[in-house]
C-alpha cells in the first residue's frame, strides 16, 4: 500500500533536522509502543511516524567584526542533503510526499536585495548589537504603547529592535556595513521564510513567526500600521520598512512548488511548500497533547512557558509581569514568558568539553546532579546576564556568590552542584511562570506539558513537577517536527479536524511520560 509522507525542515538554535513524517491510517488496537500510554482516548485515531533523514550542527559564528551571525547557506547544505535522503527513505519504503514546511527559531530575518539575492548572513539574536536599542526605542514609542498593539513581552532582541540597530548611526555595529546591508535591501525574511523562498521562489511571511517581530497587531493578526508609522517617525530610514514586509500567510496556505534546481539537487519531484507553524515554538505547541487546564513549557534552548488562548491578554499587569502573546495555529495565542531554557547547561557542558578536550557525558552528570542536595540557591536563569555565549560556569557562579553562595568552578567534581543550581533555578522559573499565567490569564492549571528536547531530561521534569506542585506529562520530544507535520497534514486533507483532533494524533503516535510532585532529594 502506498502511505503518505510529509517533510518537516526543522531549525533550531542548536542544530537543524529533516524528518519524514509518515501518516498512517488508526486502528482500534493502536497503541504507542515502548512506554505508557498518554492520557487521552487515542483508539482509532491516526498515527505520524518520523523519521529522522538529516540532521546537522548550527550556532552563531562570529563574522570579521565579531559580530555573531547566522551560516544560513551552511544550513542550506544540510537542508538539501536532508531532503534528498527524506526522497530516498521515501521511495525505499513506499511513501508518496506530499508536503514539505519549514520552522525556525523567531526573530532574526534576512534581506534580499533588488535580485532576490541574500545581502548577508543574519544576524544572531544574541549578538550584543541590540544591548541598548529597547529603552532608546521605548522613549519615543512607550512599552505600553507597544504591548497594546502587538502583546509583545520585553525581549531585547525582537526584530523590531534589530532593525533599530541596523539603521541607527553610532549603534554598537557602527563601521561594520550595517547601514549598507539595509540600504541594499528590498525584502525582509524571517529565517523559515528564507528557506521557503529558496524552495519555492516566493515570498511571504508565516504569520505564527512574524508575530515574534514585535510589528504585528496581536488582535488582528496583521502587520501593524501604528507601530510602524511611529517606528518611521522615530527612525526616518525605516519608513521603507513597510514596503519590505512580505504578504502575510496563515498556516496550511501552500506556498509554492520546489524550483527546478532544487528537484534537480534533491531528487523530488514536484512536491507543494506549505506554510506551517514556521515559529518553531508554534509548531512545538500544536503538537503538544494538552487537554483542559494545562499549561506547557516548549524545553529547548529556551523554555518557552505558558497557556494557550483563544485572545489575547492586553493588561497592564500582563506587561508589567513579561508576558507575551505570540500567535498560535488556528487563531489561538500563545500566552507565555521566556525561560533562559537549557542554553545555560548546554553552554556550561560546551565549556567543560572544551576544557576537557572531550565531550562531557551529560547523562553522567545529571544522575549526578540528581544525587546533590537540592535549594542551594536559585540564580535569576532570565538574567541578561545569561543571553551570551561564553564562560557559563563562571556566570553561574557569580550569580551564586551575589546570593552569598559558594559555587566552586573549578575541576569536574564541582560541576553536580552547578548543574544542579541550573536545573534547580530552571524549574522555579518555569513554576513561577506557570502560576503567573494562570492568575494574569484567569484560566487554572492542573497539569503541566514538556516537550521538546528537555521532556528526556528526567531530572529537569522531576524538579519541575515538585516545584510547580503539579504533575508533568513529558513529550514528545519532537514536539515542532511533529507540529509541522501536522499542519502540513491537515492543509492537504490527509488530516482533518482542529487542534484537539491532531492533538489526538499526537497520543496515538507518542509515548508520554508522567511525573508527579515529589520532593527531589540528594542521598
Ligand atoms: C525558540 C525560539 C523562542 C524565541 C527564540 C528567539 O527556539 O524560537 O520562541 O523567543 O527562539
């Protein structure tokens, strides 16, 4: 029989995947298999494998300045490599793809100049570049005037300040061609829409991602003509910026087809683009299984911590506590808050598999860490302090000593307790979240999804559930894959239903973990 296939391209800060999710018809005996079962009645209900078809490295590279940017004709490679293995696996095992969507971390863009040719690489959100530029911005156009419109929590490096950079003369990348690189550009592309213009040759911006720009009216779901006539009476050079932005696209809208070079280089045929959930956070949600009262945490690099709305949450307390209303599938909002997420322990292990000159076991030291007393201390993981790469130990460490609490750094017997004041700080932050959603959104919280790479992490999930006081459902841990996969799905009609139906897919397809609030104690 011939099944059906979907490619999902996903991009993370970390690393960039291909997967081919194969969609396959329920049974009444559908089961997950190798572990429990999730919590809904799945019976009968269809089933995405995936299959992992390509996967390699990303993260910032410093350019001749220094600033730190994006590879994204790097990830190219990988992305063409991954697509011609997702058509080989395909043909191998019967699979017609019908589909292909692309989803990325937010924020950072591209331009393209008048040939459609990329100016330069992207710039990195963590580049220092935008250090400065909110609080510059927010006195011409107040934070409240802002989180009226767009519903945006206060991040430092929102698009909309990367642009005020870029354009701003005695900015901190002053000398370096920034000016040069807006004054070339025609379009602005969000990093997935890049990629989907590369595929397909046409230009859009996915709505669930151009919500992360800060220019886009959260109520209306379209680019906000307000904040951009005042961003253009703040910045004159930036009163171009509204000719730049591409038409905006729901999910399931199909782009395109693959251009000539690319069926040449990858060896597929004729297949339709779709707009997914290109945010990877969007996609992550849609496919976390959540039923009533739940909230979720998206645990990757960052955590991504909050609730799903039907509206968005406009207040002034909402705003005061950080919380942003980023736009979800079907016309929902996320309503959550950034957590620093596990960038901070992957940045300590980077530097100590560099001191060591070898990879530092990771599941070693967390049985470790899940052996050291818990409550030393708990650092402010949303800290500024944090948002660079580099030197984690010595931060966290600092961050310990301003709480009076001695952290040593030094040698691998120091890092259990470190890493324990991580993944200890990590969860009260996303507990804190959790309850402050809650009370700011009106709506209870009973239970608490993970998913994302972080629902493996045992430790993380234990800590979590004790400090939030309610359970954990962990997975999938391929949450945005599988979010892609999806809408994908259900754009083209192989799918049908709203996000409790797909949610539906997503427990038939997955094992779900459970954890319930436990003390987590040291021996
Ligand atoms: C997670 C993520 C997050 C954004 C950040 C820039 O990958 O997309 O939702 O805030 O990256």
């Amino acid at each position: 029989t011939v099944e059906t296939g979907f490619v999902a391209v996903d991009l993370g800060a970390t690393s960039g995947r291909v997967m081919l999710g194969i969609v396959r018809e329920g049974s009444r005996q559908a089961r997950p298999v190798g572990g429990e079962a999730g919590p809904g009645g799945v019976d009968g209900a269809p089933r995405v494998e995936l299959v992992e078809c390509g996967r390699f490295a990303n993260g910032p590279v410093p350019d001749e300045h220094g600033a730190l940017r994006w590879d994204v004709r790097a990830l190219w490679r990988g992305i063409l490599d991954g697509l011609r293995s997702a058509g080989d696996v395909a043909r191998k095992r019967g699979v017609v793809v019908r589909g292909i969507g692309v989803d990325a971390w937010a924020v950072d863009h591209a331009f393209l100049d008048e040939s459609g040719v990329l100016v330069a690489d992207p710039y990195c959100y963590r580049d220092p570049r935008t250090d400065a530029v909110a609080d510059e911005v927010y006195r011409r156009i107040p934070f409240a005037d802002h989180y009226a419109v767009n519903g945006l929590q206060h991040l430092q490096f929102t698009t909309e300040f990367q642009l005020v950079a870029e354009v701003s003369t005695g900015s901190a990348r002053e000398g370096t061609g920034s000016a040069g690189e807006w004054g070339r550009a025609r379009d602005l592309l969000l990093v997935p829409d890049l990629i989907t213009y590369w595929l397909t040759g046409r230009r859009v911006a996915e709505v669930t991602n151009a919500s992360t720009t800060g220019l886009l009216d959260a109520t209306s779901r379209t680019w906000s003509a307000e904040l951009l006539d005042r961003l253009a009476a703040g910045y004159p050079p930036l009163a171009g910026l509204r000719d730049k932005l591409p038409e905006l696209v729901e999910p399931g809208t199909v782009v395109g087809h693959l251009v000539p070079e690319v069926r040449e280089a990858t060896g597929l045929g004729e297949v339709p683009v779709l707009a997914v959930a290109s945010h990877d956070t969007a996609s992550a949600v849609a496919a976390a299984p959540l039923g009533a009262a739940a909230a979720y945490i998206s645990s990757g690099t960052w955590s991504l911590v909050g609730l799903e709305l039907p509206e968005p949450v406009l207040t002034e307390p909402s705003r005061a506590a950080n919380f942003t209303n980023e736009l979800g599938l079907d016309g929902t909002v996320r309503y959550l808050h950034n957590v620093m997420g596990l960038w901070v322990l992957d940045e300590c292990v980077r530097s100590w598999s560099h001191d060591d000159g070898a990879p530092v076991d990771l599941s070693a030291l967390l049985a470790a860490a899940s052996a050291e007393p818990g409550s030393r201390c708990l650092v402010d993981v949303d800290g500024g302090e944090f948002l660079a790469p580099g030197d984690m130990p010595r931060r966290v460490s600092d961050a310990a000593a301003r709480l009076g609490v001695d952290l040593p750094v030094d040698g691998p017997a120091a890092r259990p307790a470190l890493v324990r004041v991580v993944l200890d700080s990590l969860a009260a932050s996303s507990a804190r979240a959790i309850a402050d959603a809650s009370s700011l959104a009106g709506v209870p919280v009973d239970v608490v999804h993970v998913v994302g790479g972080g629902s493996r992490n045992e430790l993380l999930c234990r800590l979590t559930a004790e400090a939030a006081g309610l359970p954990v459902i962990a997975g999938p841990v391929e949450a945005t894959a599988l979010g892609n996969v999806l809408v994908q799905a259900r754009a083209v009609g192989v799918l049908s239903g709203d996000l409790t139906a797909l949610r539906d897919v997503v427990r038939a397809s997955v094992a779900l973990r459970r954890y319930d609030p436990a003390p987590v104690t040291g021996h």
